[in-house]
C-alpha cells in the first residue's frame, strides 16, 4: 500500500504550494503543485482514506 506526504511549503490567502511524496519519492519533481486550501483538504482526505491512514500532511518550516 502507497504511503503519501504533502508537504505545504508555502500558504497565501488564495493558494497553498505543497510538495507531494509516494512511497518517499517526491512526485512532482517538475515544481511546487498549486492548490485552493478546499482542494488541499479534500486531496488529503481522499489519499487518508484510500490507504487507509497511511497519508500526512505537514509543514515546511519556512511556511507561511
């Protein structure tokens, strides 16, 4: 079962850039993935469910 780590590095009023990890390999290598703080929360939700809890969701320590 995949294990998933998103990573929110940067927070706007409008927009969260998040870095996303499976199996700790990074999947977007390419750059940060731009995303609605709903469209965050839901992702989370759905990558949780579907490997059953094997998902978090963390901070980078220069966020803001």
């Amino acid at each position: 079962m995949n294990e998933y780590k998103l990573v929110v590095v940067v927070e706007t009023k409008e927009h969260v850039y998040i870095r996303m990890f499976v199996n700790n390999v990074l999947a977007n290598p390419e750059g940060l993935i731009r995303l609605k703080p709903d469209e965050l929360d839901q992702l989370f939700r759905d990558l949780f469910k579907g490997s059953r809890g094997k998902c978090i969701k963390c901070y980078c320590v220069h966020s803001s």
